[in-house]
C-alpha cells in the first residue's frame, strides 16, 4: 500500500531518505558520486564499453547488459490511522499528526533492467572509427554554464580562434568581448563556467562529448571532431533562465557556427520570439520534452503545449526519457505528434562541476543522447544534411512496444543503426 505517499512531497521524501536532492531543468541530481547513492544498486553491471574509462560500466545507457537493478525505498505509513487523526464533535478531521517513522514504515520495490535497452554505440564507434573522412561540428549547449576544465571535457570546448583572450577587445567583431569559449548571456559576460550552479549544463556536454579512452566516462561523439559551444543561458541551481536569454543564446549560435543546440529546458509558456528564431534557424535543434507536472508525473505534450518541445517544426527534434527496463520513465513527457523517439534518461551517469561525476535524472539527460549522436552522425558523413541526419536517426529506431502511441517513430535512440543509415552499409 502506498497510499500515504500523497501526503509527502517528492522534496520531503528525498529529507527523510537522506538523499542528496535539488530541483533543476528537467532533470534531478541524485549523488555526487555513484557509490554514495544508498536507495538503488548499481554497476558494475556493464561490460567492455570502454576499456580505458572506468566510469564506463555504469553508463547502462550506452550498453545495457540487463544487470542492473533499482531497488527504491518508500514509506508505507497509513497516516489516516486513527491514533493520528483527532476529530472534532462533528467528526470532521481537524488535526493530523505526524507518525513516527521507523525501519518498519519502509518498503521497497524494484526494477531490473533489460539486456539491448540501450542506444546501441559500441558498433557505431568502430564503425565511425575506421571513416577515413570526417568532419568537424560545433554543438551549443544553451544551459547552465559548462565545466570547460574538466578533465573529460576540456579537450571537448569549442574555441574561438578569431578571439584574443583577456585583451578586452573584440577581436572578431561578433558584438562580444573576449568569447574565447562561448558567452554567458545570463549574467551577460563571458564567463562559461561559474561553479556549482552549472552541474546540468556540464552533465548534458559530457553525455554528448566527454573523451573517451581517458579515464572517467566515454562521451556519445568524438570530440577530436565536435566540439561544444557553452552559452549559458540558464543560472541559479533552479536553472532559470530568461527569455531574452535563450533568444541571445540561440542568435549567438547560429552566428558563430554552431550546427546542433540541445535546449535540455522549457517552459508551459510559449514565446513567439524564440519560436521564431528556431524556426528560421538553419541549425537542427534537439529538445527534451519535460518531465512531469508537479508531481513529476508525464502528460501528453500533444493535449497541453511545453515550449519548446511541442514546436511543430522540421529542425525541431524532441526526446523523450526512457528507464533501463524498456518503459518510458515515469516523469516523462510524450506526444506522439510533439515527441519523436526515446533515449535513456534514468540514472544518467556524466561530469559534473568541479571536475566531479554524478548521476542526473530527466529528459534533460535524454536529449544530450540524442545530440551527441546527431552529432557523431553529422561528423561521419563529409555531404549529409542535418535534415538527413535528423531523418536517419528517426527511420532507425529501435522500436519498443512501450513507446507506440506515445512518440512518433514508436522507437528508441540506436546510433550504429542510424549511422548504417545515413552511410549505406549494411
Ligand atoms: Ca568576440
Ligand atoms: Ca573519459
């Protein structure tokens, strides 16, 4: 019985388990480091992904061997039991008491992952590994700032090479004052990176990007190729940003190069200007479709409208979260007019600020999938358009019961599968 749940929120429930928690665009930080999450098992459950990073084998997303399990704790407590209501003459509750809670006030329940549920990289990597022709690509993250030193992610950050840094001028003549890695239009300088307020950004860059073959995680695309363009547009560890701050954000973009944003946020308020800008952009845009009411429980996108993940337009790519057993998680928004395919999104393990690595949950965490594969896709072929990689990506899916009649391709992200796609090889 978990009946008595509805009477805590997610915020109090995550206090009494002692869990590390804060709220943030579309996703939720779990721990600081892998081990430390007490409420869940998990790893080593993967093998062989990527021999020299040995975060690796917790990245189930990538390769998914069915190994792992999610076992949760909840309180079982009925509130409504009478030592705990006081009536008044009339019979009408007029207090509630709180229970005391004790080891018997839990229960558990568990998921276990299925082997196959992931985004099927590892032969895409060998395969994009041998090309003899690639092409560079510049992916923005418009977000929180990025954590361009870290050790997985410095080799990854875009570079203005047409920008001077620290002389205090603008050297390229692009309206912004020593770029040398991007611009912060939150606090309107050109600082990527302010510190702990950044996790999401960071997270969402390592998924798409972060090196492989050097300790810590393996990133989705090979940044010797793409590159990451930090806009932070997004600050304050509740991620909020302003309108006038995305619609710079995505102008800055496009003007310098970028081919792929990921806009892992969004709102229930539309807003003609960005809707615009996207949709005269040349850029392809991927989106997460959000996670939830306020319950962080999913609705149809379709029926009530989340900005931008219901726009309408080709260039517009929108993802949903999906959980290591095959469902589409919980939180996770869907459409199957407004949202395309699923990626992983559950236990998402990447970088984080200060050189650190954690776990994030959300769609927000499912987009950067999708991204840093149109990426791989894009980099791989020297004449596809993004329309085709957006295309090939779509007509590739690795179809889920599940997912019918929640996204449009009834289908979850499979890079090697795309990637055959769009090259032709069988
Ligand atoms: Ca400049
Ligand atoms: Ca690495």
């Amino acid at each position: 019985m978990r009946r008595s749940m509805k009477l805590f929120s997610a915020a109090v429930l995550g206090a009494i388990l002692g869990l590390e928690s804060a709220v943030l665009p579309y996703s939720t930080v779990l721990a600081s480091q892998p081990t430390t999450y007490r409420a869940f098992e998990v790893g080593p459950g993967l093998d062989n992904l990527s021999a020299a990073d040995e975060m690796a084998d917790y990245q189930w997303a990538l390769k998914n061997n069915g190994r792992i399990r999610r076992t949760q704790k909840y309180l079982n407590i009925d509130s409504l039991d009478s030592i705990y209501v006081h009536r008044d003459e009339n019979g009408a509750v007029d207090q509630v008491a709180l229970p005391p809670i004790g080891p018997g006030n839990f229960a558990t329940s568990s998921t276990d992952a299925v082997a196959g549920i992931d985004i099927n990289i590892q032969p895409a990597w060998k395969q994009y590994d041998a090309l003899e022709q690639k092409r560079e690509i510049i992916v923005a993250v418009i977000d929180t700032g990025i954590d361009i030193t870290h050790p997985d992610l410095k080799d990854a950050i875009w570079v203005n090479s047409d920008e001077i840094a620290g002389d205090g001028i603008d050297n390229d003549g692009n309206g912004y004052v020593d770029d040398v890695n991007g611009w912060n239009f939150f606090d309107n300088n050109n600082s990527v990176y302010t510190g702990s307020d950044d996790n999401h950004g960071t997270h969402g860059a390592g998924t798409i990007a972060a090196t492989r073959g050097n300790g810590g995680i393996a990133g989705i695309s090979d940044n010797t190729y793409v590159k990451i363009m930090p806009i932070k547009a997004l600050g304050t560890s509740e991620g909020k940003g302003d309108t006038q701050a995305v619609l710079d954000a995505i102008h800055y973009a496009q003007a310098n190069g970028a081919s792929i944003c990921n806009l892992s946020f969004g709102s229930t308020h539309s807003d003609e200007t960005i809707a615009k800008a996207i949709k005269d952009s040349k850029m392809l845009f991927v989106v997460a479709a959000g996670n939830g009411d306020a319950n962080s429980v999913g609705y149809d996108i379709d029926k009530n409208a989340v900005f931008p993940a219901s726009l309408p337009y080709d260039n517009v790519l929108t993802v949903a979260n999906l959980m290591f057993d095959g469902n589409l998680d919980e939180s996770s928004n869907f459409g199957v007019q407004s949202v395309d395919l699923a990626a992983p999104g559950v236990y998402i393990l990447s970088t984080c600020a200060d050189g650190k690595y954690a776990y994030m949950s959300g769609t927000s965490m499912a987009a950067p999938m999708v991204t840093g594969a149109a990426a791989l896709l894009y980099s791989a072929t020297p004449t596809a358009t993004l329309s085709q990689v957006k295309n090939a990506i779509l007509s590739s899916v690795h179809p889920l019961d599940t997912l019918s009649g929640k996204v449009l391709t009834g289908g979850m992200l499979d890079v090697d599968a795309a990637l055959r796609a769009l090259l032709g090889t069988k």
